[in-house]
C-alpha cells in the first residue's frame, strides 16, 4: 500500500512543521502530498508553494471545492501545475455541503451529483484541447446561454504536458461513490472503513459497468483514503489525540440536517455515539464531545497506538480497496508516524 500526506486545513494560520513535512517527502519516500480547503486558505497556492521544494512525489488537492472556481479556471490551474510540477499534479474536486456553498461562495447547492457530472465534462474537455470548449448543460454553458451575444468558444491556449490528467472526487454517500467510479480516475473517502470494505466495493463495481472506455480502465482506478493516524504509547493515548479531531466533524460540521461526515460514520453503526457527541458540541461543551467520541468508532476510522498496534491496524486497510493510506497527522509528528507504518 503507497502512503501519502494530507496537509489538511489551515486554522489561524498555516500548520507549524508544514513546508518542512512537504520538503521531506521525497526522502520519506512518499507518494503523494495533498492539500485541502474550506473557508480560508485554499488549496492550490500551498501545494505550488510548498510542492516546489520536492522533486518525485504527486501534489493532489483533497479537495479543491467545485464552487469555489468555474470549471475552466480549475482547469487553467491544473493545466499550469501539471506543468510546473513536471506532470505530478492530481486533480481532486469535491461537493463541499450547502453551509459551505451556499453560505461561502454564495452559489446553489441542489443536485450536487448532476452538477459534478457537468462540472468534471467541462473539465476533462478544456484539458483534452482537442476543439474550442462548448457545452451547453442545466448548470455550466459556454459559451454563455443568454449573455451579450459575443461569448465565443476558446480553446486553451496552453497545451497539456499530459494527454490524461487524473481527476479525482471525494464521496461519502453511495450514489457518489459509484459517480466517482464511472466519470473519475480516483475516489478520495473520508471517514471510511474497512469493515465496509465488500460494500465500497460493491458501488465502485456499479459504477464501472457505466464507466466510458474513453478513460483510464478500472485497474488503473485509485482509491486515496484520507485516514486520521495518531502514535502514541497505546491505544486509548493515541485515541485521545484523534477524539477532538472526530468530535468537530460529527458535531461541528454541516449543519443539524446536513452533515455528509457524520452520516458517513453514522453508516458504520455509530449513531448513537454520534448523537451524544453532537448534542454535547451544540451544547458548546468541545471537551465533553471529544471525550463521547468511543475508542471503538476511533479505530474504525483511524489508526492509533504504538508502532506495533498500528501496523496491526493497518493490515485491514492493506486487504481493502484502498490503494494509496493519506496520513493525517500533525506534520511534525509525519516522519515517526511513517517510520512506525513501515517498521
């Protein structure tokens, strides 16, 4: 199993030990390093800053959020970092949630799987540079539908340094996940686990049957899992760091009636936990909320121990549809975590 890094969100500021981690993972041998946005920093200009100091690895984004840029301008960045990064960038688009879309950027959020659909076709058509771009589609037209009468249809004047450039979406739900399968080279999971792992499988599979043979074959798909991995000197030490982490996204996420991470761990047999946990958040006890967060749901979704219970708890993942493990972790902590991975 590939191991990569997840740079995560920023909070006031970027993450101390962050450029350092990206610069060295080359010599950890990693194989990829993303970086994420919500609603502060974004996730290209890092992973070109920090990015530019490595040599080997791929520089992914899970995820840059699809509202946040028209189809073309996240085409135009992937364009110029495939190219600056040597051919090592890896697209990674996602939904985001209707607080985010609709709260943030101001755009609508409804038929969040329609729309990427669209989204990822303009996408793919503006990197293929075979014709001016046209589409004309319930959410995207260009050029525009409507407008002044003199959109004209452009081609980029940029050629690709690749003929295929890998896309990837994050899914959580099951129609999304098999969405990935049939339209994308990868699919970026949060809060998976492998007790679900015939499941995961089973809608990657529906999703192949309808997949174009203009892509990339299913053996080629990736799944990039984004797991949570703390070390320390057992278990519930270990666990105790990942349950403030936990405690945000099931309760502090979303809102009351959409969450997608919560519901995703709500699908591994946790409601109940759930539901303490965000009755405690909306109650504005953090501590309390962490501390309601089981050891149990912890290891569905994360490794945590010493070097010894994490290799343990990674042979699950190892037999899973994951290809590639994204550690999060503090980015100081990287080196250790991947040194007590491997053995």
């Amino acid at each position: 199993m590939k191991l990569g890094f997840s740079l995560g969100y920023w909070s006031a500021g970027p993450p101390p030990g962050a450029a350092e981690a990206v610069a060295a993972a080359d010599d950890l041998a990693l194989d990829s390093v993303w970086t994420a946005e919500a609603y502060g920093s974004d996730a290209l200009t890092p992973l070109a800053w920090w990015g530019a100091r490595t040599r080997r690895v791929r520089l992914g984004t899970a995820v840059a959020q699809m509202s946040a840029r028209t189809p073309a301008a996240t085409a135009m960045a992937a364009l110029t970092l495939d190219h600056l990064s040597g051919g090592r960038f890896v697209l990674g688009l996602g939904a985001s949630g209707p607080q985010v879309v609709e709260g943030w950027y101001g755009q609508p959020y409804p038929r969040p799987l329609a729309r990427t659909r669209e989204y990822v076709d303009v996408v793919r058509q503006v990197l293929r540079r075979e014709a001016p771009v046209r589409y004309d589609g319930a959410f995207y037209q260009l050029p525009l539908a409507g407008g002044t009468g003199q959109g004209k249809a452009l081609r980029s004047t940029v050629h690709p340094r690749r003929a295929h450039l890998p896309v990837h979406l994050a899914a959580e739900g099951p129609k999304n996940i098999a969405l990935a399968a049939e339209i994308a080279d990868g699919w970026l999971p949060t809060f998976c686990s492998p007790r679900l792992d015939a499941v995961y499988a089973e809608r990657l599979a529906e999703g192949f049957t309808h997949r174009s043979r203009a892509l990339p074959p299913p053996s080629d798909f990736e799944v990039c899992a984004g797991v949570p991995v703390a070390l320390g000197a057992d278990v519930e030490e270990a666990a105790d760091r990942l349950r403030p982490h936990l405690a945000l996204y099931i309760g502090g996420m979303g809102s009351t009636t959409a969450n997608f991470h919560r519901e995703a761990i709500e699908r591994l047999g946790h409601d109940a936990a759930c539901a303490e946990v965000a009755r405690r958040w909306a109650a504005g006890d953090r501590a309390g909320a962490a501390a309601a967060v089981p050891t149990g749901l912890v290891l569905d979704v994360a490794l945590a121990g010493n070097p010894a219970q994490l290799r343990e708890q990674l042979r699950a993942w190892q037999r899973s549809v994951v290809s590639t493990l994204i550690v999060q972790t503090d980015p100081r902590a990287l080196p250790a975590v991947v040194a007590a991975l491997r053995g």
